[in-house]
C-alpha cells in the first residue's frame, strides 16, 4: 500500500445514497477505477460514504487518514475491511494509533464497528458494497474538511499485521460545490437562502456568473441527479446576457415533490458556448423533514464512579417557509434520568426558524460506551424521530 492511490475528483460531493448492496443510476460518485477495483465516494455532515466493486476472490480495504497529517502520524487513522463471505459482506474496522510515532499501534474501534451500516450482491464474479461510517471519536465529516484516503483491493488470506507499514493516502475536501470546464477568468458562486428543502415545499439555488471575457455561453440545462431527479424539475433554456457589471444570474428552482426521499442530492448545471465551451457546475443540497433534531452533547466525555450530569442543547430546525408549533420528547435508556428538558413545547414563528432547547441528563454510576438516546417531535399529526448517541469512554 506504498503505491500512490489515484482519485478521478479531488473535490467530494455532499451526496446521500441509499445503502442496500445496489449502485443506481447516479446514486454515486466515481473515486477511484483500476483494473480489479472500482470505488465511490461521498459524504454529507456526520457520515462518510463509500462503494466499491472488485473481483469476488478479493477483499476491499478502504483506509482513511481523518486528520489529512499522514497515515502514521496520530490518532485519526481508521481501516475498514471489506469481505464477501457466506453471501454477505463482512466488515471489520480498527484504528491505527500513531500518537508515539515510534511505536504505531492498531486499537479496536467498537464503537465506529458498531454504527457501520453495509450492504451487497454479487453476481458474475464480481461483489458490490455499499458502506456508511459515523467517525465517532475521530475527525467527522463537515464541509471544508481535508481527509487522505485510499482504497485496494487484496487477497483474503493476506494478513495486514504491520502497524509500522506505510500507507500513501491521497487528500480529498468535502464540498459542496465545484465546477469543471469555466473558461479562464470566468468565476462563477452560488447563492441561496439555505441548503435545504422539505419535501413538499420550494428550493432555490442562484449561480451567478461574473467575467465573461471572450466566451460566448450559448445554452444551460439544469437538473437534479440521481436519486433527487424524479421528485425535482429539469430544464433547458438560452444562456443570459451578461449585464453591464460583467454579471449573469441562472435560477433553478423547483418544487420538492411530497413523495421525495430525504437526503443530499446535487443539482448540475451544464452549459455549452459557441467556440465549444462545456461548462459542469455541481451543488450539493438536502432534503429534509420539515424540521431537522440537531443534538448538541458535550465531547471527551469520560467514564465516573459517581453520578455524571451533562447538559447540551437539542436545536430544532425549520426548514419550511410556515410557523410551525409542536413539542419535543426526549427519551434515555432506563438507569438514566433527565433532569431537564424531557419535554419542550416550541413555536417557530419564522420560515426557516429554530429553538435551542436545553437538556440535562444524569447518567448512572459508571456509565460507559455508546448510550442510545431518541427525540421524538411531533408537529400536528406529523412525527420525526430523531436517534442520537452520548459516547462516554
Ligand atoms: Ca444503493
């Protein structure tokens, strides 16, 4: 794994699949392509995703440096091994801790292992994964981000004891947006209210074009891809004048349809000139609920021998242009208690609004690990579920 790993796309698209062992139609983005293996990569914030198709006599490793410093320096190195056996995919992770760089250690990592979700098929002797990773207790996954990462496809027996190995990841930013083919000096923004939609209800994303020197933009069409594209509008039209500022705006808007499925999905823009000028602009944006349950728990939590209070907040967002009332529960495993904030009623007079709702929870006697807490919101008829967790080490 000292070969350099080759990405066809630096820059990584937020984008959320759906993990049942199929690649659709555009549900992915291609990372890597080699001659026995095939990968796909993406992320939205709080979980990376990955794919891979490879030969079904080999096993996939996906390897991440979470903290781009290189795969032997610190903590936030993590392996994730891919295997088909039996008709279904094995997983297995474990993180390298390199924090004294003379003696790189492998440690167990049950806490990622337990929240992995994977998906397969196989068929004509080759396997297809799909695989979501939480990076609990690691670097997570938020845009700007930098991250190394490489994939390779090995044979089964082979054992990858050496913690002291060396491996040349290759630097990835979580984005959401980028570009391909804008003619020089042409600078091209996005602009919009939000990046989320509820189904049901409108999204708009402004491009504004500024510069644009000698190219002669001829047409656009915009669409949404993948998994978003039956549920959004699609059009084409001519490519507007640039006013006298040296600026051209492009609206896509669209309605969400009510049967929409939540997550990321990216809206893509080409746009074709006279003297051949082939412009791709992608825009990553989400479709949620009409509120999203955002926790906000206190980190670095650690095991007590007594009682542990921990406050945090829970935030509940709109992402509807109406004011919305309801009340939120939140609900522990039995020994804990809340001392505050086990019910909130709340009112979001403004689109778009949110209430910070605080929370007091009191964990039991040397309480430890992954402790699974729910908020249910119910607005009206309407109720979103909301699975959270309070890691204590
Ligand atoms: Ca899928």
């Amino acid at each position: 794994m000292a070969s350099t790993f080759a990405v066809v796309e630096p820059n990584r698209l937020a984008i959320s699949p759906i993990i049942d062992g199929r690649l659709d139609d555009e549900e992915w983005d291609a990372l890597s392509s080699s001659e026995d293996l095939r990968t796909f990569m993406q992320w939205e914030p709080g979980a990376f995703y990955f794919a891979s198709e490879a030969p079904s006599n080999r096993d996939v490793v996906f390897s991440l440096d979470t903290d781009s410093n290189g795969w032997l320096v610190g903590k936030g190195n993590l392996e994730v091994r891919l295997s088909w056996v039996n008709g279904g995919v094995k997983s297995v992770c474990r993180m390298l801790d390199a924090t004294n760089p003379q003696e790189p250690t492998w440690i167990s990592a049950p806490w990622i292992e337990s929240t992995l979700q994977v998906a397969g098929t196989e068929s004509n002797g080759k396997w297809i994964a799909e695989l979501k990773v939480i990076p609990l207790d690691m670097p997570s996954a938020s845009v700007g981000r930098t991250i190394g990462i490489r994939a390779d496809a090995i044979d089964p027996n082979e054992v990858q004891g050496e913690a002291i190995q060396v491996r040349r990841t290759t630097p990835i930013t979580l984005r959401y947006d980028r570009s391909k083919g804008l003619p020089s000096e042409m600078e091209w923004a996005p602009e919009l209210m939000a990046r989320t939609a509820a189904a049901s209800e409108q999204f708009r994303l402004r491009m504004t074009f500024r510069k644009p020197g000698t190219s002669e933009l001829d047409r656009i069409s915009c669409r949404t891809l993948g998994l978003g594209r039956a549920h959004t509008v699609a059009f084409e039209m001519p490519f507007p004048h640039f006013d006298k500022k040296g600026r051209a705006f492009v609206d896509y808007q669209t309605k969400i349809a009510k049967e929409a499925g939540e997550g990321y999905r990216v809206m893509e823009a080409r746009i074709q000139g006279k003297n051949g000028e082939d412009v791709m602009i992608q825009s990553s944006y989400a479709v949620t609920d009409i509120v999203t349950v955002e926790p906000q728990l206190p980190e670095g939590l650690v095991m007590l021998n007594d009682n542990q209070i921990i406050s945090g907040t829970i935030i509940v967002r709109s992402h509807s242009s109406k004011a919305l009332k309801g009340k939120m529960i939140v609900t522990a495993p039995d020994d804990w208690s809340i001392n505050k904030g086990q019910e909130h009623k709340f009112t979001l007079y403004n689109a778009r609004g949110y209430a910070k709702l605080p929370i007091k929870l009191i964990a039991p006697q040397r309480a430890q690990g992954l402790v699974p807490l729910t908020a249910e919101v119910t607005i009206g008829d309407h109720k979103i579920t909301k699975k959270f967790f309070v890691l204590i080490r």
